[in-house]
C-alpha cells in the first residue's frame, strides 16, 4: 500500500534549541502507530509536522502526496484528522457538541455564519453515535467530563472522513473506566478495513489500543527504534529510550510496564 507520510532527514529547531533532529519515518496507508517517548522527546511537534501544523527547519515532508512547502496547508489539513489539546481549548464552551463535529467540514471551530446541508448534519449524528455520543448532541462542549471531551475531539476528526488520524495523548488525564472505554473504541475503530493510516501519541504503553501495528520510539529529537509493534515495545528498547531498566509485558493484546 502506498505511504500516506513520509518524512526524510526531517529536523525542527526553535530557538536554537533542535526539537526533532535528522527523522527519517514512513507511514503506510494500512498501519497504525504509536509514538511513545519522555517529556521533551519530540512526540507533540512530529505529529504538527505530519498534520502540516509546522514546517520543518531542514529536511523533506510528504503528506497524502503533496510535499510541505509546495502544498497550500489549508487545502491539504481537511484530509487530515487531527485531535489534541490545544485543539480543544480553540473549541468554544458553549458551543453544542453537535455544532463541534459539524463545523470539521469547514476546518473551523465555533459555528458562524457557514450553512450546512442536511446530509453534513446526518453524517455528524452518525459519528457521534458510533463514538457513543449520540446523547450529548445539544449539550454544550465545556460541560462534558474530560473522558466526553476527548470522545467529542476524535469525532471531529473523523467527520470528514480523513485520509490520516492524528492522535495527540487521547487518553491523558481520563479516570480508568473513561480510558478503558476509549481505548475499546479506538481499537475497534483501528481494526475497521476503511479506517485511515492512524498515529498516536502517548506516554504510556497501557494506553496502546489492541489493532494497532506499529511503534516509533522517540528520545531528546531523535528516533531510537521504529517499526512493528512487538519487535519496538520490548523491555530493552523501551528501557534504552526512557533512560530506566522497565519491565514489558504484553497480555491479552495489551501491554503493561513497570521498573524493573
């Protein structure tokens, strides 16, 4: 299958400081990854780069076939889905979660003056159903828990039927039963034929959803291992990128760390 990312010698360098140094990584249209590393590793800033949120300082990028910096970005992000934090707080509070998933088909959040036709709007009610949201379409985004919140963020992310997912920690700062729920969700959605190429970034391997193939391991910029996910998330790889002697388990399509 065809990559649908490709980055080469890719570095990011902010300040003088280098963020990313010198990333060769490709993603297939049929793979999904994780991206696990330390605080300051570099996770966030790669995923920006492969959304086409930030340029890199040296190197070459190719998203869905079109390279950064001969691509119009605001006609190649609507193919790309991207969920994370600082996407949430551009969310206004009180806006409905149904306006939240709807107005992706614009690339805009909060609801203004775009008109959407009635398909636009079936589309968003069956994305919200199938992230079990269908109940919370007129309730107002800042009341939901976080759990809710980050359910409502992957639902925009796949209204407009995306040709890449981008993840940024779904489940950081969810209680056990609001991320264990969301990780049954996004296995089975990892696991559907017609799902995109997915990459996802967290801090914890309890966190990798079961159906997801593949691992880049990251630390201070640089890539330390990457590829299929149980030759990548072992006790020795995963202990060389955190700087401590862990533990690695895999159980039941799910793995668990602890020190060593």
């Amino acid at each position: 299958m065809a990559s649908v990312l490709e980055l080469s010698e890719v570095s990011v360098v902010r300040d003088g400081t280098t963020i990313l140094d010198t990333i060769d990584w490709t993603v297939q249209g049929d793979e999904r990854w994780v991206v696990l590393g330390p605080n300051g590793a570099g996770k966030t800033t790669l995923l920006q780069v492969a959304g086409a949120q930030v340029h890199p300082s040296a190197g070459r990028v190719e998203v869905l076939d079109d390279t950064l910096g001969k691509v119009d970005v605001f006609e190649l992000r609507p193919r790309i889905g991207f969920a994370s934090t600082a996407m949430a707080r551009r969310i206004p509070a009180n806006e409905s979660v149904l306006d939240v998933v709807l107005t992706a088909a614009y690339s805009v959040t909060g609801r203004w003056n775009e008109s959407y036709e009635d398909i636009d709007v079936r589309r968003a009610q069956r994305v919200l159903a199938e992230w079990k949201l269908g109940a919370f379409e007129h309730r107002r985004f800042g009341d939901l828990s976080d759990g809710e919140q980050k359910r409502v963020q992957i639902a925009r992310s796949v209204m407009t039927d995306p040709e890449l997912l981008l993840l940024d920690e779904p489940a950081a700062s969810l209680d056990l039963g609001a991320r264990e729920e969301l990780l049954q969700l996004l296995g089975g959605y990892a696991r559907a034929g017609e799902a995109p190429a997915m990459v996802m970034v967290t801090h914890h391997v309890e966190e990798i959803p079961d159906g997801f193939t593949h691992a880049l391991l990251l630390a201070g910029g640089r890539v330390t291992a990457s590829g299929p996910l149980d030759e990548v998330v072992t006790s020795e790889r995963l202990s060389e990128t955190f700087g401590i002697g862990l533990d690695v388990r895999k159980e039941a399509g799910r793995f668990s760390a602890r020190a060593a």
